[in-house]
C-alpha cells in the first residue's frame, strides 16, 4: 500500500498514538493508562517519525484524547461498520478542521500537510491523522486497518501488505495465535 509516502507517516502516527495511549490489554497483559504521558505519546509519534521531538505534558493529555477517537475508526473497521468509521472521521476533520497546505522542509519534495488553525502540536497531528485516515478510507485500501485478533489484545494496524491478510499488531501475537493453534493440534485426545 502507498497512498504516498508522507500519507503512510501518518497513518503509522494514528497507528502509534492508539497503540501507545488507549488502554486496553496488549500482547495478552493488561495495558493500563502510561504513568508517562508525554513518553507515551512520543512514542506514538515516533512509530511513524521516527525523529519526532518529545512532547510535553498538556500536549501529551490532547493527544491521549484524540488516541481514543481515532481509535473508534480502527474498532468499526475491524467490525466491517465502515460507515461508522467513515462518520467518526468526517467529525474528526470537523473538530480539528483540517486545512490542507502545501510543505516542504527537511530536504523533502513539496508535500501536503493537513494541520489544524491552532497551531498546536496535539491539534495538528489530529488534524493530519483525520486526513490520513480519511485518504485510507476513501480508497480501495478502506478494510486495510484494524484490530489485532489474537486473544486479549486490543491494539491497532495498518496492514500494508501485499494481499491485506495481516490480523495481529505484531509479531509475538501472531506467535501467541500459532503457539496455542500448535499446543491443540498436538494434544492426545
Ligand atoms: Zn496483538
């Protein structure tokens, strides 16, 4: 899947932000709420900026809310309600009222950039994640996100494979699903 490239950041940025910020349970445990916000949600960041900045306290609060909302997307995707899914990202780009800009920094080409009139931290990256998950949506790739299936996990992917057959977040769930599928094929009736 490239929708382009910067689009794909994005995406891993929403991605991260559920993943590092909603609690839940993950890889068979329970994941609490971080006790370290801001580490947290720069973790979030960096799972699709890689060099992203540290983010501070009240950001990391902003985006801990917007992890939840965007979270819905993923949720109603998994469950095949992808008007729902559609619906939560029209009031997302609402809410964080997208504008599209064109950027160039960092020695990249001219690109475009969906932020936010506040010119916060947190109220762009809702605004570019709205955007990111609203190019996916209107796209052939529209089933490509989801929830891991493996058992008490609930965290998020895009799947960017070829043939879009990725169930789990990561790779010690998919080891989980095929450890215990192994352990029932094996045992004496
Ligand atoms: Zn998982």
């Amino acid at each position: 899947m490239d929708f382009n490239s910067h689009n794909d950041g994005v995406v891993l940025v929403a991605v991260g932000l559920v993943n590092a910020l909603t609690p839940g349970e993950r890889r068979g445990r329970p994941f609490p709420v971080p006790a370290d916000l801001p580490a947290a949600a720069t973790e979030g960041l960096r799972n699709g900026y890689p060099n992203h900045r540290e983010v501070g306290e009240s950001d990391a609060g902003e985006l801990a809310e917007v992890a939840e909302r965007l979270r819905v997307v993923f949720e109603a995707v998994s469950s095949g309600d992808v008007d729902t899914a559609a619906g939560q990202v029209n009031r997302l780009l609402d809410e964080s009222r997208a504008r599209p800009r064109l950027d160039r920094h960092d020695g990249e080409p001219w690109h475009l950039h969906f932020h936010g009139p506040g010119g916060t931290l947190a109220g762009d990256w809702a605004a570019s994640c709205a955007t990111g998950l609203a190019i996916v949506l209107g796209s052939e790739f529209h089933d490509r996100l989801g929830v891991c299936t493996a058992p008490h996990c609930d965290r998020v992917y895009v799947d960017v494979s070829r043939n879009g057959t990725r169930r789990f977040c990561s790779t010690p769930c998919q080891n989980r699903v095929k450890t215990a599928a192994f352990r029932a094929r094996t045992r004496t009736p």
